[in-house]
C-alpha cells in the first residue's frame, strides 16, 4: 500500500479506514434494496476519499 502523505492526522485517516471497512461489512448483511444503495453510495464516496489519501502529495 503506497504511504499517505496527507495532511490529515493519522487518527482521522484511521477513522476514515475504519469507515470504509464498516460500510463493506454493513452492505454484505443488508437485503433491502434501497438500504443497499445508500450504504453502496457511502461506500463510493468513503472510498474516492480514502483514494485521495494516497494520491495527495
């Protein structure tokens, strides 16, 4: 994994992981659609934020 060189403190880099990692396992467990699109959407955006952690520099 290429090293973050965001400004951010590493504890809300942290917390932004963890985000992430929690969303995927709350999406597996759900079954209703529309529960679905709205976690997938966090998902998405969580996920282009966390990319921009390791694209910043």
């Amino acid at each position: 994994m290429p090293r973050s060189t965001s400004t951010l403190p590493a504890h809300a880099r942290f917390d932004l992981l963890t985000h992430v990692a929690e969303l995927r396992a709350e999406l597996s467990s759900i079954t209703c659609p529309r529960e679905r699109r709205t976690i997938a959407a966090e998902l998405k955006a969580a996920l282009a934020e966390a990319a921009k952690l390791t694209t910043e520099g």
